[in-house]
C-alpha cells in the first residue's frame, strides 16, 4: 500500500509540474507574440508575404503601378540621388521610410533598413506601432490586423507634409505653397487632386463597393494629370502675340525644382516653314515658377504674321533637365492662322 501511495504522489507531483511548465510556456508564447513590436514585425512580414495583396487586391493594383511604389527603384531617382552628398539625410529616408505614424506625422522620415525596393508602401502611411493598420471610416474587419478609424485620412494634407512639406528639402516641398493657396479652404486636400474617388472593393472581406480614394497619387509622370494643370490663351494685337497663362494647380508649378515648363510661340509660313520661335522657361533654376492659381501675361513682338501662316503656342513639360526636346510633354497648345 505505501509503495501504491507514493507512486500516485509521485505522478500528482509530476503532473502538477508539467502543468506549471505548460501554462509559463503558453504564456511566454503568448506574451511574446502580444507585444506592439511583434506585431509590428508581423506587419512587415505580411507585407512580404504578399497578405496586403492577396487581402487588398484592387488597392493593390493601383499601388503597384504608382510612382509611391517605385519611388526607391526608379531610375530617375536613383541616378540624381547619387549626386547629392549624404544622400541617406536628404533623400533616401522619403523615397523608403519607415512608418510614418510610427516617427511621426509631419516630421522628417527615417530611413527603413529592410524593404527598401517597396518605397512608399502600405505600412508608410498606414501601420502605427500597437501593430494596428490606421484608415478612414468604413475599413473592412479582419483577423490580420486591428484596425483604427482615424480622421487624419478624410483630410490627409499634415499625412502628405511628412514627405511632401518639408522645407529642407525643396525637391519634394508642394504642401507649403497649397497651405498659402485658396485650394487648402473647406475641405480640399492633396487627395482631391492626387487621390480622386472611386468606387471599389475594400478587401476581399466587403460584400459591396464603397467609395475610397484612389491609391495612384497621379502627378508629373501622368500626362492627363499635366493637360490639367494649366490653361493657355492667345490673343493677336497689332504687331505682337499675347499669351495668358494660368496654373490651375494648388500648389506651386512645376512641384519639383528639377522640373522645367516651357512655355514656347513660334510662327509658321504657309509652306510650313519655320520662321521665328521663342522659349521661356519656368522653373525653380529661373526663380519664375507659378503659384497656385497664379495668371501671367507673356507679350511675344517679334513673332511676324503674313498672311497664310500659322502662329503656335504650347506648354510643355520637361521633367528632367536631361529629358530631349523631342519627349517633352505637349500640356496645351493654342493656334492661330493670320488672314
């Protein structure tokens, strides 16, 4: 009998330990995979995995074909970012930085160590750091992430200033002249313009399509984007050519101090045969560009007008300083043929 009771006390006293090793291990897992940095870590990993895609595939797809998901690869970025000393200070850290809501919203971007090809990702603007993917009203539940209602995204002007209103960096400074800009009153924002409407679905979670903003962030890559972005008018006086140009943008034009508009008139013969053009530049270099909504008169009196000619005005794009004459971008154009 006493060889049966300590046998039984021996596997109690056992099972008890087990148990206890059990529960500490469970909750050490548990604990772990709690924390706001596991969370965050998952996020990444997510992101890697291809979740945010196979969960978001319209937004997706208009992510990945956007100027925010190249902005680390692109050819162009790369090749003037080499030329600038201590690059990881003045360019990098917007063209791959860690989450924004993270570092802080309106300051300047930390450069990310991992996944730098993704350049402005989903997590950049979205991801804070309890691991919780913040948006606006009416985002879809899920099992992967929480979610956070957050009203910086029906007005997201301050969200685009981390990158896009720092005046330390010019390149890339829209917000501050938008802010000074009759377009920042009532409800307009950068996504008025840059983000339109669209009727989608959320994620794969949605029953039905609701209205979101579209994750594109049309700009100088976008030619339909440019036609918009100013107007042209040309009057014929006696002996001179008046050109009224007006930016319709609401910030100032163009954005980017390596972009140039040019602004040209020339006249034509009859035959088709140039006689006479002229060219004005616009640009950060020439300290003339437009502010929004800004309107000019260009005065040409050296264009002659025979009859039977064709004089021609037209705004175009040029988006590096190295970009041929020959792929600038037609934006307007204006024609008058003298009787």
């Amino acid at each position: 009998m006493d060889f049966v009771l300590a046998r039984h006390r021996i596997v109690t006293v056992s099972l008890v330990l087990f148990g206890c090793v059990l529960v500490t291990f469970i909750g050490n897992l548990v604990s772990r995979a709690e924390t706001p940095v596991n969370r965050v870590t998952e996020a990444h990993q997510g992101f890697q995995e291809g979740k945010c895609k196979s969960c978001h595939p319209a937004i997706w797809r208009e992510w990945e074909n956007s100027m925010h998901a190249k902005a680390w690869v692109d050819e162009i970025y790369q090749e003037f970012a080499d030329q600038i000393e201590d690059r990881e200070t003045k360019c990098d850290q917007c063209h791959a930085p860690q989450p924004i809501l993270i570092t802080g919203v309106g300051k300047m971007p930390k450069l990310r160590d991992e996944q730098r090809a993704s350049g402005v990702s989903c997590l950049v603007c979205h991801l804070d750091s309890e691991g919780a993917m913040h948006g606006p009203q009416a985002s879809a539940e899920t099992y992967f992430h929480a979610n956070v209602t957050n009203p910086i995204y029906t007005v997201p002007t301050t969200l685009c200033s981390t990158c896009h209103g720092q005046s330390t960096v010019p390149e890339h400074d829209q917000v501050s002249s938008f802010l000074n800009s009759k377009f920042a009153e009532g409800n307009k924002s950068c996504a008025t313009c840059h983000m339109p409407v669209v009727n989608r679905l959320q994620s794969t979670a949605s029953y039905e399509s609701i209205k979101g903003r579209k994750h594109t962030w049309r700009g100088s890559r976008s030619v339909a984007q440019l036609r918009r972005a100013a107007t042209l008018q040309l009057e014929i006086l006696p002996e001179k050519v008046s050109v009224k140009l007006q930016s319709k943008t609401g910030h100032i034009l163009p954005g980017g101090t390596l972009r140039t508009i040019i602004l040209e008139a020339k006249f034509l013969s009859s035959d088709g045969a140039e006689r006479q053009k002229e060219q004005v530049p616009i640009s950060a270099k020439a300290q003339n560009r437009l502010l929004p909504n800004e309107e000019r008169i260009y005065i040409f009196d050296t264009l002659s007008g025979a009859p039977g000619g064709t004089i021609t005005v037209r705004l175009m794009y040029q988006l590096t300083p190295k970009t041929p004459e020959s792929e600038w971008i037609l934006m307007g154009e204006k024609t008058h043929v003298v009787h």
